[in-house]
C-alpha cells in the first residue's frame, strides 16, 4: 500500500479508493458555498478551525480541502488570507511559514507590533532608529526612546 506523510505524522493511505470517496464525500456534505468564502458548518476545535476526522484522526478541514486541491499535506502552515477561520475554499487558503502566519495574524502579538510604524512615543521605526538582536530580527526597540530613558537614568 503506497502512503504519503501528513505534516500530522501520520500514513494516509493513498490506494483505498472507497475510503477517499467516502471521506470526500462526508467532507463535501460539511460545506456551504458562497459567493466568497466556503463555510464548514460541521464541529470546530477550540480555536475556531473546522475540525474533520479522516483515518480516525482529526484533521482541520481546511487542510484537507488543502490537500484535495494540492494533492499534498504541506509540514507548514495553511493561512486563511480571507481571516474566515471556517473557511475551506482552497483559494483562500495558502502554505506559509508559522512566522509568516503569525506576521499575519490580526490578533496575536507579534502580528500586531510587526504592523507597528512608529513606537509608543511617535517615532518612526526606521532602520536608522532601530535597535535589534541579533538571535531575532523581527525584535525592535526605539533608538531615540531608548537613548531618553538613559539619559533620565543619569540624571537622577
């Protein structure tokens, strides 16, 4: 029996043509069509994905829907790019990096401060203005806060 890997770990079986008509077919019966996005309307996992079972393993709806246009299950991320967490419209849908997924996130923090133009205080976050580690690029901290903050320090 020939398999392929899912980024889950575990062994798909790729010859038991019943078994995939099967599973298609119960997964086709859990969406609802619009004109944009495609809902899945069945269970949902606590983060709000759609959950579906294949193999006897849960598995977000939206990467099989993933799979059944790419015919692959990618070891990255799938990101909603019409932020509909029950979306499984494969055109909305698209492999990304998790750091790139989180970039992209409109409620996490890092998604949030990677958006950020300008500190706290007003200044703009340019490379001019910036400091960052080394270990972690995506980090940032104002040249110009950080410089009135010491000198505050001094005085004291």
């Amino acid at each position: 029996m020939k398999t392929k890997r899912s980024s889950l770990g575990r062994f798909l079986p790729l010859t038991d043509k019943q078994r995939w008509k099967s599973a298609i077919k119960r997964f086709w019966v859990k969406v609802k069509k619009t004109d944009n996005c495609w809902e899945w309307i069945s269970g949902l996992n606590h983060y709000g994905y759609g959950q579906f079972t294949f193999n006897n393993y849960p598995i977000g709806a939206h990467r099989f829907s993933f799979y059944l246009k790419h015919n692959y299950f990618p070891d990255i991320d799938i990101d909603h790019l019409c932020r509909n967490r029950k979306c499984v419209n494969p055109e909305h849908l698209e492999a990304v990096s998790h750091k790139e997924n989180m970039r992209r996130g409109l409620t996490n923090v890092g998604g949030v401060n990677f958006r950020k133009t300008q500190c706290k205080n007003g200044h703009k976050f340019t490379e001019d203005n910036l400091y960052r580690r080394k270990e972690n690029l995506s980090w940032r901290i104002c040249k110009k806060c950080t410089r009135l903050r010491q000198k505050k320090l001094r005085v004291k």
